[in-house]
C-alpha cells in the first residue's frame, strides 16, 4: 500500500506544504505515505501544538468515538477550530466524516450516519465520480462507511451512492465517506494540497501588507 508513483503536477510547489495526520487512532499511516509520496511534509499529530502553523489536516479513518474521546483527551480541539477558522484546509475521511460533522466538531453543516450502508454491504469498493476532481472515476473504498443525512445550505455535495451524499465540501473543509489513502488515486490529497497552496498564498499576500495592484 506504500506505492504510490504518480505526483501530479498541479499539485505545484507543494515541498513545502505541511500537512497534519490527526494520529490518535485509525490508519494515519497510509495517509501520512499518500501525503509523502506528492511532496508534502506529513506531520503526525497528537498535541496542540503541533497543529500551529499546518498547511492542512487530515482527521482519518478509524473508530469515531475513539477519534472524538482522544480529541478531548488531548485537548486537540481549539487547536483543530483555530485551523478551520484561519481558513487551513482539512481533509475528513470515513470516522473523520463523522468526526467534523455537526454533532461533533461541527466543522461542517452537515449530519453523518454511521454504518450507514449496514452490516451485510459493510464495505464495498465503488467507481465514483467525484465533483471537482476531473472527468476519470475514483475507486473508492468504502469500510462500515457513514453517508451525509442532512446538510445545510453552504454544503456542497461532491459525490453520492444511490443518491446518499459520500463526499462533501463546505468552504476549506472537504469530507469523505471512503478511505482515499487505499488505493494509487492520490487525487483526493491532491485537492488538499492544492486547498492549502490556495490559502498560504492568500495568507502571504494579505501579510505582506502592500498592495501588488497593476504594477505592469
Ligand atoms: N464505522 C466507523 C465509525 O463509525 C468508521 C469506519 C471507518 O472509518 N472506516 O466510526
């Protein structure tokens, strides 16, 4: 599961982005190789502080409630919140779902059923078509997977299964209800890398201070 040979070009000056594995529980580690193998600098998170100053966030796939429980252990939540709020991108798959939905973190507007897909089509594997990440497919896998029950207005539904939202964005944060780190298709992490290279460089002009207007 550590192959993963293709580094998309969009993806930029992307070296330099950090990127944070919520690592508390859950399989950080395949994430944290995805993230490695377009050039980011993955950063395993267990503390507070080391999610100051992250490009993105990755809260990955795993148990929810084990998720949640270890947030509030390790007091990771302001710290999650100060990201959002500053406009740094993250990157919520499966239990992550769940984790930014609104009756947990509430980073999205949205509702997350758990076990959505029922215990005798546990996990499956899907060809889905996903908004945003061009014309091709992604095999998605699906393990005991949420689905979106409700959203709010400013969700935007990024993919469905039989009509069940599966993946979704609202402003910087992006929700999956599959594990993007199981297969060679790195487009989802792409699409937080490209999220974060958007917001530092909106963070670099508007800290530089002066104005760059028409000087041609
Ligand atoms: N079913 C798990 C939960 O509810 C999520 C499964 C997963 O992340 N693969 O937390």
């Amino acid at each position: 599961m550590s192959h993963f040979s293709a580094v998309p070009s969009e993806v930029g000056d992307a070296s330099r982005l950090r990127i944070g594995v919520l690592a508390s529980q859950g399989d950080f580690a395949a994430h944290r190789e995805m993230l490695r193998s377009l050039g980011a600098e993955p950063v395993e998170v267990r503390t507070p502080e080391a999610i100051e100053g992250l490009d993105g966030l990755v809260i990955p796939g795993g148990e929810s409630t084990t998720i949640t429980k270890a947030i509030e252990r390790d007091r990771l939540e302001p710290a999650i919140r100060a990201h959002a709020e500053a406009g740094r991108p993250i990157l919520g798959t499966c239990a992550g779902m769940i984790v930014c939905d609104r009756d947990h973190l509430g980073l999205v507007d949205a509702k997350a059923e758990r076990n959505a897909f029922g215990r005798q089509i546990a996990s499956f594997e899907a060809e889905l078509q996903v908004e945003g990440l061009g014309p091709d497919p992604m095999r998605a896998v699906f393990i005991r997977a949420p689905w979106i029950r409700d959203f709010g207005d400013d969700v935007e539904i990024l993919a469905t299964v039989d009509g069940h939202p599966v993946a979704v964005r609202q402003g910087q944060v992006v929700l999956c209800a599959f594990h993007p780190e199981l297969t060679d298709d790195s487009r989802m992490h792409a699409l937080l890398m490209a999220l974060a290279t958007t917001a530092s460089e909106r963070r670099d002009h508007h800290g530089s201070g002066v104005g760059k207007e028409n000087d041609a």
